[in-house]
C-alpha cells in the first residue's frame, strides 16, 4: 500500500469514527411556527417553507458556523484571477431521491430556470452579477460574472441557492410544478408525507453522498402556531427540538432537562439586528436632531435585559459583529444614553413640549412578534415627550405600508445582515434599493458616498480590502442615522438532553444530529 | 338592591375606575417581575410595567369595543326591531330574514378574519361585531312589541289615530326599555369576550392593552411569576360574569 | 295534490334559496374585505425578500391586476358552479384543503355541543329540584370564564401536571396510530382536553337554562297532577317536566353553532390542531384569497343548516308549530 493511499485511508477513517461511534435510528420531532405551504425552496424565501424544505435540498456550499464556505454539492472551487469567473468541481456519484444521478445540468437549469427567475435574493442580488453559467462535462460547472462578485460563494448554500433535480423541473412552470408537492432533492432526509397545518414527514435518506449521515431515521417537523404551546410540548416530551425559542420561553426551559444553544444564525437569515428606520421623506423622523434625540434617549442594554433576556448584545455599528472582517467596532459608541443631552438637542432643534408635555407623536410600524419592543421603546420615549402610536401590521400589510406607499414614521424591522454586507446590509442603505421591494431601503436613504464605497467593496476581490470600505461607509451611517441599529439579536434553539448535534444555524438541522439511549 | 343592580353598579364603578384611574399612553417601567408589594399591589410584569395600572389601561379598551358595538347593535336593532313590529308584514319578512342572515354569520370568524387582514384594531372590532349582532336585539324588539300592540292600550292609541311614530315613541319605548337593556348586556358581555379572545390569538388592538393578552403572556411567564396571568384571568373572568348578571341572561336568573 | 306538496315543501325550497342567497352575500363580503386589505400575497408567496419585478408578476398570475368587478364576477360565477377554486399559496383546489380540515373542525365542536347538552341536562335537572342558590352561582360564574383560560387551566394540570393527556396535536408525531381501534383511541386522547375546553361554556349554558325550564314545569299544575297519581318527585322531573324544558335547549343550541365555530377557533390554534379556523386565519395572513373565501362559504353554510335543522326539530318535537 503506497504511503499516499495509507493517509487517505487514515484521515477516511478518522472522520468515519465519530460518525460510527454516534448511536444511529430514532425520529426527532422538531417544531415549527408555520406550515410551509409547498416544499420547494428555490422559489420562495419563506422562513417556514425553508425551515422544513432545507432538510430535502443541498446548495454547491455549505456554510459553517463562522459562515465560512464548505464543500456540499461541489467538492472544489476555484476563482480565476481576474475574479471573473468561478470553477465548480460537483461531486461525484450523489443521487436524486428518485434515483437519478446528479450532474451539472442539473445546477445549471437550477440556477438559470429557477433560482434567477424565482428565488427573491437570488435574482436580486445574484442574477445582475452573473453572465452566463457552462457547464464542463457531467461534473463541471463555470460561473461566468460580468465584475468580480467576492459575495458569491455565501449565497450558494441551501438557504440563498438550493439545487433542485433539472429532469423534474425542466420545462416546466416551477411555480405549480406537482415536485413542489411531492419534492425530491440530494439531501440528507427524503419526503415521506404533508398533513397541512399539523405535520411534514421526512425519512433518512439511505444514499447521501456524506457517509454514515443522517443519523435519525425520520425527522418530523410539527406545526405549532403559538409559541407557548410549543414550550409546554417541548417540556412534555411530545417534541423534541424548537427551531427557534422566543427569549422568555428560553429563561422558562433553563434547567429543564433542555439545552438551550444561541447561535447567530437560523435557517433563512442570519447576523440579524432589530432596527429602527426612519422614513427620511417625512419632516419629523427627516429631522436629524431627532433621531440623535432618539439614539440619546434609548437604553439599548435595558432592551438587551429585559426585551432579550440577555440573549444578544447592543449593535455597536451598522454592520453586525457577526460578519467580523466587515463590522466597525464602536461606530455607534457615541450614542450612548443620555436623556439629558437627548431633551437639549430636542429643544434646540425647535420640538418643544406642549402643555400636555409632548413633544411630538409618531407612528411606529412592526410585526406583531416585535410588541414588546415597541412597547420598551415607547416606555422609554415617553420622558422625552415622545409618544409612539403601535400599528402593528403583518408581514404582507407591512411590506405594503412601508416599501410601495411609505405610510410610516418609524418601521421597527429585524434586518439579518446575512454572511456579507452584499447579502443583507447593501439593501438597507444603497439608493438603488429605494422602491416598493419588501425590506429594501425602509429608510429611504441617499448618499452618493455610502452608494460609492458599498459598490466599490462590491467589486473588490479582498474581504481585508473590502472591510475598509465597509467601515468608512459604516462611520458615514453611525453620523446620519437613517436607523438606529438597537439590538444583535440571537437566535435560541432548544433541544431535549437525550439529543445532541443539532446544527440550527444552517437550513439542515438535522443532517448530523443523533439520540442517544 | 337586587343582584342585577348591585352587579350593573360594580360594572359601572369598575369601568369607571378603568377610565379616570388607567393611564394613558406607555406605562412606565420599574424593576421587572416584581411580587405584588405595597409599591405594587399586584406586582410588575416583565417589562416593569404595574399590573395594576396595566389591568385599568387594558379596561379602557376593553369599555371602548364593547361600548361601541353596544350601541351600534342597539340602535340598528331597535330601527330594525320597530319597523318589523309595527310595519307592513312585507317589511317585517324581508326584516327578519335579513336578520337571519346576518345572525348566521360566525361573528368571531368575521372579526378575527377582519382583525387578519386588516390589522387588530379596537374600532374595526367594534364594527364587525355591532353589525353582526344586532339581529338578536331586533328579534327581541319585535316580539316585544307585537305582543304589546295587541294590548289594549296601544289599541286605544291607534283607534285615536296616532301615527305609528308616535305610537312608538310615546308607548313603545318605554315597555322596551327593560328588554332593551337586556338585550344591551348580552351585547356587552359577547364584544368584552371577543375582544379578549382576538388579542388572545395576538390579533388584538397593539395601541391598547388587553386581558386577552396579558392572559396569553402572562400564561407563557407563568414559570417567572404567577401574578402575571392571575390577575387578568381573575379581572376577565369577574367582569363578564357582572355582565352576565347584570343583563339577567335569562337563565342566569 | 301539487298545492299539498308545495304547501308542505315551499317553506323549505324557500329558506334553502334565502341559504344560498346568505352565503353568497357572505362570499361578497369576505370578497370585498380580501380585495381591499392591505399588503397582497407577495410576500406569503415570494417569502420576505422580494426581488423588483416580482410583485407584478404575481398580481398578474394571480388575477390581482384586473379591476375589482371583473374579479368578483369571475370569482362569484364560480362559486355559483360549486368550484372554490385554487389556493395561492399552496397550490392545491381550496375544495380539496377544506375537506381536509372540515372533518376535525366539526368533530370538536359536535363533540363539545354533544358533550354540553348532555351533561348540562343531567346537571340542570339534578339541580332543578334543590333550593340551595350555589349551583346556580357556580355555573354562572364557570359560564363567565373563556374557553381559552380553561384550556390553559386543563394544559396545567393534565398535561403538564399529570402528565396524562397531550398537549397538542392530533396524533403522536414519534409513533402514530395506524388504524383502526388504535387509531380511534389515539384521537380521543388528543381531542379530550380541547373538546372540554370548548364544552364548558356551552355546558353551564345549557344547565342553567334546562334549571330554569325544569323549575318553572315543576310548578305547573300537570307536573302535581302526575304526582297526584302516584309518580315519585325524581319520576315527575325526568319524565314530564324534563321533556317540556328541552325544546329551547335544542333551539339555542343550534343556534349557537356558529359561536361555536368562532370558539373552535380559538381552541384550534391553542392546541395546534388543523381544523377549518386555523385554515381561514394562516389563509387571511398570507393573503390567499381563494381560501378565505371558501372558507368564510363552508362556514356560513353549516352554521346556515344547523339553523334550518335546529327549526326542523322544533317543528317535529313540538306540535304547535307543526300546525304553522
């Protein structure tokens, strides 16, 4: 045996140890908000839709904790030099569920039918970057760019790019395509059934392509709307796992036979931070005095404690410390409470208190899931004679009210930044985001300079060059204040002591997860 | 004092209280999760907010949909109630089947797809359920008065030829106050359980406070402190049965 | 012969044309509060990030873009040939997802009505005969506490306290019953605790007022008279008093069907179960239009025949109204 061979064998055998020593079988049922409607997950970016649907599906990449880009569907990659093109090497030997081989056609039909045409983020933020995909035999595939895009990677994996089988969806209209139903994909756990509103049933998938993976045999993904119904499930063993667990819930489950893990990433967003816009086209919230009255006048740690339960950190910049190469630590440290100066700038700006002690009244906008942010922010604005008017909204009202007619004062909005700046932040900021696209430009911001150093960090092919132009437009933000970046919030997912290796921070939770006894 | 009155009063003084003593706009925070104390008889919540003065704000939109829906039923009731007992049968049937309609629509489906659609909001409640509920206040009128207007002294009022005006106004009126104020309570007592009930499932209205929901946080809280979900459920649960009492429900008596 | 036949059926031909006449107004209605809410079923369809261009796109496979009377035409022609249509969101006949739902929907509430009427009639009687104020009292005050607090209350004590009965859900995600008596024992378990909770209300309802009936029988001189010819006290209650009292019973409960619905609703989402209310309420925020109406058409539509059964029974139980 050459001594190459031995090293492969090794390494093969010291990655296949943990997985044999992992007990095998089971089913885990895992709660979810809401049913996801159908199951395919390249024409819509649903929360719900995902949280089931990502289980099914693969992307070319998978992203780690750190957001970091691994090998999923393909195995390599290179970049050419000039950044304008991307190599993919696939996998060999991976199979439909169906039993179809999985080739390049495959991700080529799925980029150019589905997913540019479909996928919301995909056809926003990808479509424009990309000329042309190749494919190079049945296992190469070339993504041609017409400008560097360094972003693309982290929008390849299962949540931004899932890869759906091109003999099913080839020449078909995938938005009533019956696959949508009855779906069939790489991934870890195959389809079983749908009982809309109560359960979707998945089972291992005996072929994946990651040896001795998955681990549990079936994964059940139970529909429980209301959140306290899914903490008393969870506490009587009907339910296993919660994908994500509201922070009273969480401080209620501590020491109950549950772990409790915070990531900063969930199936369908990531680095999100609860926000603040200001709709700068309105005389009040444009009025800058006001939103520095505001940033002064906030307590962002008492939000932290009481809102979070601790669970996340006051946003220190407008782009979130997750995304570590890109965030400006500090850019917001000036805004640290202070009623006192917050009262000064308000007078001196001309808002002064009536005889009832107010000095102005604005409508604030958010989800229904938010209420007890907006009911701190209104406990705190109510010294500083600010009164906030609770329109709460959901999410197709919402989208209407702040994006397409721009009916608000204040839009509160959990922004997820994603894992780069291209993914998340440039739509909050750049003024070609402004119009009537769910969760772009709530703001209505414009500064040619921010817009000059977000396209030029667009473009650059180095995070460390790109981070500095991230961070100057990042101190142009902290100054102007079209939102006031209040919290980093984390996600909490909770699981049952007898399971272990969830991975709630990618769309496959359950791809490694097992049970012991 | 009979049980009705005695209870219609503590209704009253208790709304009243909700309205002069309940703050408005946000309540201020103190420290959070506090047991009941002398500083708070009935504790803080989990954003310091005093039940109390939780509790009383909560009452005030609680009066305001139940109040609105009330007179709104009253007044559609009592128009359609009157014109089918003393007008044309014609009239009277195309009334009635008007009403039977309208009363076989589920209300509480109609308010919660409402409340979906459009946004939880207090005015919109009271609408849907003024405009669904009135069937019975008119049910209860026409019968009513059909069985007065065969008594002789309305007989008399129409053989001295008084216009049906003012046969209604003069005598009809006051022999239907007390079926009237009956009708009212159920009315009442059905919009302040629907009411909670909608902020229950979160499709409340956010710009008041709600015991239905302060009922479903307080029950998700319950391991943090039992004060926050005590209180309301008591709150909710005395104030539709003084209203219960107090609209003599028939049965109830 | 004609004239008989229409004597006897020409009431029911015309309250089944004023049914379909109710609910197609309701239709209308639900169609005019869908087509003008705010926000459309973009973001339920394309997810919460919403790529320029795709807002049209959908309004114009949808049918959003035509003029509003184009629509409701379309959309009531429709329904007046007995087709729902398809849902939006998730691509299946609306028809096909309410015969998925209906059934739970109306096994809780015919369960709840069944189990209120019941033991509210035992209850009521029993206590019809005693002086004592208290089961009165008691009844009125448990009628006073929502279906959803004692939801709450029963989740406490048999599920989380006892461990007994299940949280939530129809069937047991690990390990669901196959079929047959397994089966039929596995939703009886997860139905206990929402069917009582849904029961309770309608139950002290129901036993006041059969109280009430029964009391005001047992003084009526027929009841002494039966009496008098050698019925025990418990005799003259069941047998003649009891039968006299229940016709309002049956009246006001189908009556109350429709609030039952809106109770179920409430109930269904507290337990997670996947009955028609949580169809209507996930379809409004999505903005599925197709759903809410057809919805909004069922259930008017059972809460319609309960109305016409409720008058029916009245008709065949008590003669007076039969000679009408």
């Amino acid at each position: 045996m050459s001594p190459r061979r031995l090293a492969v064998l090794l390494v093969v055998a010291l990655l296949a140890a943990p997985a044999a020593a992992q007990p095998r079988g089971g089913a885990a049922v895992i709660a979810v908000a809401g049913d996801p409607g159908h199951l395919n997950p390249a024409i819509s970016t649903a929360g719900p839709l995902h949280a089931v649907a990502a289980s099914l599906f693969n992307g070319l990449v998978a992203l780690d904790e750190a957001g970091m880009p691994q090998p999923d569907l393909a195995e390599s990659w290179t970049v050419a030099p000039d950044g304008l093109s991307v190599a993919f090497r696939l996998r060999t030997g991976v199979r439909w569920h169906d039993g179809h081989l999985f080739t390049a056609e495959d991700v080529k039909v799925g980029f150019e039918h589905i997913l540019l045409r479909f996928h919301a983020r995909a056809r926003a933020g990808l479509a424009p970057a990309i000329a042309g995909i190749d494919t190079d035999g049945a296992l190469g595939v070339t993504f041609r760019l017409h400008r560097p895009h360094p972003a693309l990677l982290r929008q390849l994996d299962v949540t931004e790019a899932p890869i759906l089988p091109a003999h099913l969806f080839a020449g078909t209209d995938p938005a009533t395509n019956p696959a949508n139903l009855r779906p069939v994909g790489t991934g870890p756990f195959r389809f079983d059934s749908h009982r809309r509103d109560d359960q979707v049933v998945l089972l291992r998938n005996p072929d994946y392509f990651r040896p001795g993976l998955p681990r549990l045999d079936r994964l059940v993904f139970r529909i429980i709307p209301d959140a306290n119904t899914q903490v008393n499930a969870l506490l009587a063993n009907e339910v296993d796992m919660l994908a994500r667990v509201a922070p009273p819930d969480a401080a209620r489950l501590r020491g109950r036979g549950v772990t409790l893990t915070e990531t900063r990433a969930a199936a369908g967003g990531s680095n999100c931070v609860m926000t603040l816009g200001f709709n700068l086209d309105r005389a009040l919230p444009g009025n800058i005095a006001l939103r520095e009255a505001l940033a002064l006048g906030i307590d962002r740690q008492r939000m932290v404690d009481q809102v979070a339960f601790g669970q996340g950190r006051v946003a220190d910049a407008p782009i979130a410390s997750g995304i570590a190469w890109a965030h400006r630590a500090g850019a917001l440290a000036a805004w640290a409470p202070d009623a006192a100066e917050a009262n000064r700038r308000l007078d001196a700006a001309g808002l002064r208190r009536g005889p009832d002690g107010l000095r102005a009244s604005l409508d604030i906008l958010h989800f229904p899931a938010f209420a007890r942010w907006s009911e701190m922010l209104r406990q705190q604005l109510a010294p500083l004679g600010i009164a906030l008017r609770v329109r709460m909204l959901d999410p197709a009202a919402l989208a209407q009210a702040v994006f397409a007619r721009r009916d608000f004062d204040l839009a509160l909005i959990s922004y997820c930044n994603g894992t780069d700046p291209e993914i998340g932040v440039r739509r909050m900021v750049h003024s070609a985001a402004i119009g009537p696209v769910p969760f772009s430009n709530a703001a209505g911001y414009r500064n040619a300079e921010v817009d000059a150093l977000f396209d030029r960090a667009a473009s650059l092919p180095e995070d460390a060059a790109r981070g500095d132009a991230y961070r100057a437009a990042q101190a142009i933000l902290a100054r102007d204040l079209p939102y006031l970046w209040l919290v980093e919030t984390d996600f909490t997912a909770a699981w049952r002591d007898s399971f272990a290796d969830f991975a709630p921070w990618t769309g496959q939770v359950a791809e490694r997860a097992w049970r012991s006894r | 004092m009979t049980a009705r009155g005695a209870a219609a009063a503590v209704l009253v003084a208790f709304y009243g209280a909700c309205l002069v003593f309940g703050p408005a706009g946000a309540l201020p925070g103190h420290a959070a999760l506090q047991p009941p104390s002398i500083a708070h008889p009935l504790g803080t919540d989990d954003l310091g907010r005093d039940m109390l003065a939780a509790i009383l704000q909560a009452g005030r939109g609680s009066l305001l949909v139940a109040a609105v829906a009330t007179v709104l039923a009253l007044l559609l009731g009592l128009a359609a109630g009157l014109a089918a007992g003393i007008g044309p049968p014609l009239l009277d049937q195309a009334l009635m089947r008007l009403a039977e309609i309208v009363s076989s629509l589920p209300a509480l489906l109609a308010a919660v797809l409402v409340a979906a659609l459009f946004g939880g909001s207090g005015w919109h409640l009271a609408l849907v359920l003024g405009f669904t509920r009135w069937p019975m206040v008119a049910r209860i009128l026409r019968a009513e008065t059909q069985a007065l207007l065969a008594r002789e002294f309305l007989r008399a009022a129409w053989a001295l030829g008084a216009t049906p005006w003012q046969v209604a106004r003069r005598h009809l009126l006051p022999c239907l106050a007390a079926p009237l104020l009956a009708g009212a309570g159920i009315v009442f007592g059905g919009a302040v359980l629907a009411e909670a009930a909608l902020a229950f499932v979160g499709l409340g209205d956010p710009e008041a406070g709600s015991w239905g929901r302060m009922i479903a946080q307080g029950f998700a809280m319950l391991g943090l402190g039992w004060w926050l979900w005590l209180w309301p459920v008591a709150t909710l649960v005395v104030v539709s049965g003084l209203v219960a009492v107090a609209a003599g429900d028939g049965s109830a008596a | 012969m004609m004239r008989r036949a229409w004597r006897l059926a020409g009431p029911l031909v015309l309250r089944a044309g004023f049914g379909v006449l109710a609910v197609l107004v309701a239709a209308s209605l639900a169609f005019v509060l869908a087509w003008n809410a705010p926000g459309g079923p973009v973001v339920a369809l394309a997810g919460d990030s919403v790529a320029p261009g795709q807002v049209e796109e959908i309004a114009a496979r949808h049918g959003i873009d035509r003029p509003w009377h184009q629509a409701w035409l379309a959309w009531m022609g429709r329904l007046l040939r007995g087709d729902l249509g398809m849902s939006w969101r998730e691509q299946q006949p609306v028809a096909a997802l309410i015969r998925e739902r209906l059934p739970l929907t109306l096994a809780l509430s015919v369960s709840a009505a069944a189990l209120a009427a019941l033991v509210g009639i035992v209850c009521g009687t029993v206590v019809a005969a005693r002086a004592a104020r208290w089961p009165v009292a008691l009844f009125a005050a448990l009628h006073a506490v929502p279906g959803y607090v004692v939801a709450q209350g029963l989740v406490l004590v048999f599920a989380l306290g006892l461990s007994v009965l299940p949280v939530q859900g129809i069937a047991d995600a690990r390990d669901p019953a196959a079929g047959g008596v397994a089966l039929l024992l596995e939703r009886t378990r997860h139905l206990v605790l929402p069917v009582m909770a849904l029961a309770l209300h309608q139950l002290c309802f129901v036993a006041l007022l059969v109280r009430a009936g029964v009391a005001g029988q047992l003084a009526l001189p027929y009841v002494t008279a039966a009496m008098a010819r050698g019925r025990s006290r418990r005799g003259a209650r069941w047998r003649h008093a009891l039968p006299n009292a229940l016709l309002p019973v049956a009246n006001l409960t189908a009556m109350r069907v429709g609030a039952l619905l809106g109770g179920a609703l409430v109930i269904e989402v507290a337990f997670a179960l996947p009955g028609l209310g949580r169809l209507a309420v996930t379809a409004a925020l999505a903005r599925d239009h197709p759903v809410v109406i057809g919805a909004v058409v069922v259930a008017c539509a059972i809460a319609w025949m309960a109305n016409l059964a409720a008058d029916l029974a009245a008709g065949l139980a008590d003669p007076r109204l039969r000679a009408r």
